[in-house]
C-alpha cells in the first residue's frame, strides 16, 4: 500500500541520495491530509526547501526559492508531481536512488494542514 496507504495519524522522515542529489525532510499524515516538508541540495547548485500540502481537496506546492507565489492542483494521487508520488509511494524511486524512511505515529498539529498565508496560490493549468 506504500506509506500513505498505512492510514492513522504518522509523520516520516527520509532521505533519499544520490551521486548528484539529496533530498531529506518529514511527511506528516492526518487522514487524507497530508505535508511534506523536504529540502533538496543539489551538487553545486545549492539548496532549496520545498513544502506539499494536500488539504481540501487540493495540493499546494510552494519553495523557498519561489517567494511569495506557488500553484495548487485538484488533489487525486495522479496529480501528484512525479517525483513526489515516487518518493511517497515506496521506498526505491523511479530513477533507482534509495530512499531510507523512518515513520512513528505522530499528534497531528492543525497548523501543520493550514494553507499559508502570504503566499499566492496560481491553478495549475491541467487543473483548470
């Protein structure tokens, strides 16, 4: 069923490597809601945090790198980013790189589910 299928209240945490990439960080579940919180360095490149949040029937996807803008979609497993449903849906990703999760069941906090404020969320296009 991989890690959302698992249901109850739980957070994990993950690190995925590869020769080029590390991407780490926490998914939080409540039900069907869901966020993830990871940051990705890239060899030479930098870092960037980047969140996920399925709440109310849409995604919200936001990074540190994209200010005060990001863009939601209506929320069906299809319409998850592929990396992300990758990552979320096991533990090897699509391109081999090994992912290590470790999941505890968690007291869901609701501000971990609220859609920030200050941000402006623009409807993906296959969404419209």
């Amino acid at each position: 069923a991989g890690i959302l299928g698992r249901g109850g209240n739980y957070s994990c945490t993950f690190d995925s490597t590869d020769q080029d990439s590390r991407a780490r960080g926490t998914l939080y579940v409540q039900g069907d809601k869901v966020r993830l919180d990871f940051e990705s360095e890239i060899n030479n490149e930098g870092t960037v945090q980047s969140h996920m949040l399925r709440t109310g029937g849409w995604f919200y996807i936001w990074t540190g790198a994209s200010g005060t803008t990001g863009f939601k979609l209506l929320a069906n497993e299809s319409s998850l980013p592929g990396a992300i449903s990758t990552s979320l849906g096991g533990a090897v990703t699509s391109n081999g790189t090994a992912t290590s999760w470790q999941c505890r069941p968690w007291v869901p906090v609701a501000s971990q589910f609220s859609v920030p404020e200050g941000i402006t969320f623009a409807t993906a296009p296959s969404a419209q």
